[in-house]
C-alpha cells in the first residue's frame, strides 16, 4: 500500500500543469525541479564567456534505482520553441532516499546580445520498490528573456 502512495505522489507532482504548479505549497516527495535560465556567473568569471545555463534536481524521500534523468535547455521561436541543447541523459543506478540528484553542467555559450526567452526541461524514470515509475516532463517555472543569442 505504501508503494502505491509513493507512486501516486510521485505520478501527480509531474502531472500538475505549470501554471498551477505554483499555487501549491506542499511539495511532492519524489519530484523534479527545473531552474530558471540564466546567464552562469561562474562561466563568465572563469571563461569570460556567456553562457546561458539551467541548474535541474531530482528529489525523492524513498530509496530509487536506475534513476534516468533527461534534461535539456530551449528557446521560443516564433512559430515553435527550438532545442537549444540536446536532450542530455544523466544515469545513477542507485539513489538513496532524501538524497537530492543536482545536475549544475547544463549550459550553451552565447553567439551575440540577442534577446530569447529561455527554459529548461527535465523527465525522468526510475524503479522503486521494483516497479518502473515515470516522471512526466516538467519545465522551468518562466521562460526567461536574456541577452544571449544561440
């Protein structure tokens, strides 16, 4: 009974459109977090460089096996959004439970000062308790506008 608790928590947290997401205060146990784009301090500092970057996390309150995260930074385009990473698979074959996942090297340089709306998105797969459990796709809360073309 506990398992179907968990998956169900775990189902709903990546079910919840976007712009509901963030009328609700209690968090889901096992959830994935997409950042907001920005522009990476730390590049810019050590490469002198812009780079336009999404920081992902997963987040579960229970033991995961064969976690799979999938990740990948986008921008709007006028009639469709555009891939501006590939999608970049993250493997660990196993989590213990309240152990945060934190993927911090997701990032694409800056070819000019051309303002795009910029977002991040994440899915993820994982066996708990033996059984197969998927995220949904999730995405940054904003679509952030940066001076940064790709």
């Amino acid at each position: 009974m506990k398992f179907f608790a968990i998956l169900s928590a775990f189902s709903i947290a990546f079910m919840v459109p976007p712009a509901m997401a963030a009328n609700i205060e209690k968090k889901a146990p096992c959830r994935l977090e997409v950042d907001n784009a920005h522009i990476s301090s730390n590049i810019l500092k050590q490469e002198k460089h812009r780079a336009v970057k999404v920081t992902f996390r997963s987040i579960c309150n229970v033991d995961q096996n064969q976690l799979e995260i999938k990740v990948q930074i986008k921008k709007n385009g006028l009639f469709k959004d555009h891939q501006v990473t590939p999608v970049i698979t993250k493997r660990y074959s196993f989590v213990s439970a309240l152990h945060t996942i934190l993927i911090q090297d997701v990032y694409v340089y800056c070819r000019n000062t051309q303002r795009t709306l910029y977002y991040g998105t994440a899915r993820a797969q994982a066996k708990i308790h033996g059984k197969i459990v998927t995220a949904l796709q999730v995405e940054s809360k904003k679509r952030v506008p940066l001076a940064c073309g790709t």
